[in-house]
C-alpha cells in the first residue's frame, strides 16, 4: 500500500480521488484508505477503477478515535472481487436496506386506501424514482440524512 501524509489540517470532511490515465491491470480497483496518529490502523473510504475513475469520498473518524491532528492517505491496487467485499462493509449498505423496508412497510399501508386501488400503478412508479434517488444518495454519502443543515 503507498501511502501520503496530509499535513495542515485535518478538518476537512470529504478525500477526492480520481485516476490520471486508465489501470493497467485488468480487474483490479484502487482502494482507497484513511487514518490518523499514530497510522496504524487504515479505514476503508472506497475505491476507484476504470470504470468509475473518480469519486468523492466522506471522512468519517471512529468516535473512539477522535478527530486526528494529521491524516495518511493509503492507496491500495486490489482485485474487484475485494474492492466489492469491502464496499459492502460501507454504511450505506445498511442504509439502503433501511430505506427498502421503510418504502415497503409505506406502500403496505398505503394499500389499504382506496386511492390505491385507482391510482396504484401510477403510485408504483413514484416509489421505484424514489427508491433510485435515495440508493443514489445512498451511494454518494451514507450519511447524507445525518449531515442536513
């Protein structure tokens, strides 16, 4: 694993990381990790690969850790098999799942109205564009119904 100091400060919330030019090895993904004094222990942030060559990654601190002083960049070539493994482990997993059940439980109750019976294919098709934006999110910042302002 290369990895690269970030001096100044380490207030800063999101880690931009893209490619210069296309991978070389087929298969493989660059896997991106953080960690903070005494850079021992790295936390997955999410990978890039040929096909998704840059992303914006948000910095979430272990709370027994606390918010370090200084901050290592990890950069990591690894097969796709492992970069889909480790971005499972993401929050936003869960997240996703979370929001699925609360979609379904939504749609059950709302079934029981009568307005379901005359509008419901149309109803269905709000849920399926709702359901989409909100693993999009998902996606991009599993925590983005935490950070609101």
């Amino acid at each position: 694993m290369h990895s690269t100091p970030c001096s100044e400060s380490c207030s800063g919330r999101d880690v931009v990381v893209f490619l210069t030019q296309p991978l070389q090895v087929a298969g493989a993904g660059l896997s991106c990790y953080i960690t903070g004094p005494p850079f021992e222990r790295y936390h997955f942030l999410g990978a890039v690969d040929n096909d998704v060559p840059s992303a914006v990654f948000r910095v979430r601190w272990p709370k027994e850790e606390g918010a370090p002083t200084a901050a290592r960049l990890g950069l990591s070539l690894e097969p796709m098999e492992q970069v889909a493994v480790q971005k499972a482990s993401l929050p936003g997993t869960e997240l996703v799942d979370f929001g699925k059940q609360v979609a379904k439980d939504l749609w059950n109750y709302l079934a029981s109205f009568e307005v379901m019976h005359q509008h419901g294919q149309f109803l269905l098709n709000l849920f399926d564009k709702w359901m989409q934006r909100f693993e999009e999110r998902c996606k991009r910042d599993p925590f983005w119904w935490v950070n609101r302002e």
